[in-house]
C-alpha cells in the first residue's frame, strides 16, 4: 500500500475544456439551525470533499467590498518598484523560518513530490513557472511564528494595516469551517480541528502571475503555477475573474471557473491523512485560461493577461502529530507516516519543512 493516493502521481497529466463540477455549498445552510437543510448541505459537501477535494463557498462571512479591497492591494505591491520589493525579499531558501517576503519571478518552483535536489534543478529548466509571491504569516506578535518581513509604512501606506484585518476575517472564516468539518466526520469533539491550529501558525500567499505569451501555455510547455498539491489542512483561493486555475478530477485537469462572491476551498495533505484518505488532497495547478484553452486557433503572439489569486493556508501547530482522527482508522490510502518511506511518525512542521526544503 503506498502512502500517497494515486491522485499525486499525475502532475503532468493533459486538461480538459470542460469545467469541474464543483458544487457551490451555501455558509449560510451550513450553520442554519434547520437540521434538514444542514444535513443536506453537510452531504453534499462531504460528496465533494471525497471526490474532488475542492468546493466553491458562497454566501461567507467576508465582504465581497473587503475581497476586491485585498485584490486592489495585492495590485499596489506587486506593482512597486523592485528595489522597493526587495527591501522584503524571500530568501534562495526553503526553510519554514524563512518562508516570508516577496519571491521574484523564478526563485519559488513548485514540483509534486520531488525531494531530490538534482531532479529538482532539471524540472526548474524543464518546467518553469511565471509567478511572483508575497509570502506571510501572523501579522500579529506570536511566539510561535516566525515574523513577517513588513514594508515601512512610507512605502505602501495602509498595506500593513490591512493584512491585520484581512488575516482575522479569513481565521475566523477558516476557523468556523474547520468546526463544520468536524461536525460532518461526526468527530467525538467536533472541535478537534479548531484546537490543531490554537497557535495560529497559518499562512498567506499574495500570488501574481504577469502576462506572458500564450504559446507555452498551450502547447503544455509550460504553467504559471505547476500541479501540486496544498501541504496544510483547508484552504481558502480568492481568485479574480481571469481563470486558468485547474483541478485534477482522477483522470485529467479541469478548469475550476471563477464565480464572483465565492471562495474556492480545498482539502490539504494533512487533512487528507487525518481524515485517512476519505477526503481528497488534490492535484491542481495554473495554466492558460478555460476560454483560451477552447479556442481553435489562437495569435501565436499573444498574451494572456496579468492574474492574481489570494490563499490562506490553514496550518496544524507545529509539533501537532499528523495522523488518523478517531473514527477514520479504518484501512485507507496511507500509511501510517506521511511519506512511505519514512519510519518515524511525522509532526506538522515536519511535514511542512519537507515539503518545502526544494522549493527555494
């Protein structure tokens, strides 16, 4: 039995024209006091948890106002001059205490699985992405977290200020479907989830992939982001209306649509293991948008257009032991380590510095 599904072995597998069929769970019923609306709600989110892995949530408790306010600041930073960005710049290193600042266009590659350190030099010729990031943690002062690396506030005024109030709006909102998801495994202590995270070790990614010729998109030569899967427990992508996010569905990658007033949510690989492989960790990536991917024919000099996407990244404590939850034990994908061939048990900071170790 291997410790990963067969799902993180397709990173390089063909996409479809046609969209996932993601179905779009209501917040609101997933609170509602009426218990039949909620279980209907809870079985259709537990239906697409185990399927896809992904879901689009609507009718959340984050502003739409405040969303395109987060996106019109990710703008305004990505859109500094570099010797201003690099007054915070990420380091050429993949350690979990240097995992903060701006990454330039080629510092960060993602690759699914790879851990060693030669095939990782080829794939980073082979398969190049097109992205910049801003990466962060808690704005606020925690011992237990590693601190941002903050622009003075004379060169992005109002900036520093907003990433407070953006992080609480989406920890609560994390938090709240954390418990939800406790309540659909019909966990003893629903609340097992929420406890994980008490240290707030959580994380952002500000994401701008810069427009670029259409070619290589097309022809598979290469992604704005490549396929892998999230390392956390659940995440939360705001996208803008760009598109050219996909989802791997078990046979090919499917275009995952934007939706104005939704958040795209998925599953990570530390809740995949938790949950012993009933919920899905699944493989997605960037590429060309669904309407350019349609197209018959298509200018070979053209470019796609200037995309940005927002993902908080819920994290378990660092020393949190990544395992089964009770009532998930029974036989599923994983082993019981996270990676096969390891024999130790792994905690969530292990999890996370391996998976991070090649990347920078």
């Amino acid at each position: 039995m291997g410790s990963l599904g067969d799902h993180h072995r397709k990173a390089f597998d063909k996409s479809s024209d046609v969209p996932a069929d993601m179905p779009i769970i209501n917040y609101a019923k997933l609170l509602d006091s009426s218990r039949g609306k909620r279980k209907d709600e809870f079985e259709k989110l537990d239906k697409s948890l185990r399927t896809y892995g992904f879901f689009y949530l609507s009718d959340h408790s984050i502003s739409q106002d405040l969303v395109d306010e987060a996106f019109r600041w990710s703008k305004r930073f990505f859109d500094l001059p570099v010797e201003i960005k690099e007054k915070v710049a990420h380091p050429a290193s993949g350690a979990i205490e240097d995992h903060r600042g701006w990454a330039q266009d080629g510092l960060g590659h993602v690759s699914q699985l790879v851990f060693d350190a030669d095939q990782v030099k080829q794939l980073r010729v082979t398969s190049p992405e097109c992205k910049e990031t801003l990466e962060m943690g808690n704005p606020h002062p925690n011992s237990f977290s590693p601190p941002n690396r903050t622009l003075p506030d004379d060169d992005l005024p109002g900036f520093n200020s907003f990433v407070e109030q953006w992080w609480d709006e989406c920890t609560r909102l994390e938090r709240s479907l954390l418990h939800i998801l406790g309540q659909v495994l019909q966990l003893e202590d629903d609340t097992l989830l929420c406890q994980l995270q008490s240290k707030d070790v959580c994380h952002i990614s500000w994401a701008f992939y810069p427009s670029m010729p259409i070619a290589p998109l097309t022809n598979n030569m290469q992604r704005r982001l490549n396929a892998h899967t999230d390392f956390g427990s659940l995440t939360l992508l705001f996208q803008d209306m760009v598109g050219g996010l996909e989802v791997h569905d078990g046979n090919d990658f499917k275009p995952v649509v934007p939706k104005r007033g939704t958040v795209v949510c998925n599953v990570g690989d530390m809740l995949e293991r938790q949950t012993n492989g009933r919920w899905k960790s699944a493989l997605h990536q960037v590429a060309a948008p669904k309407e350019v991917m349609i197209q018959k024919s298509f200018e070979p000099n053209k470019s796609v257009v200037d995309r940005y996407s927002i993902i908080y990244f819920g994290l378990a404590d660092p020393e949190a032991m990544i395992e089964s939850f009770p009532g998930c034990e029974e036989s599923g994908k994983w082993k019981p380590t996270m990676v096969g061939d390891w024999d130790e048990r792994m905690t969530s900071a292990q999890w996370l510095q391996k998976r991070l170790a090649l990347e920078y």
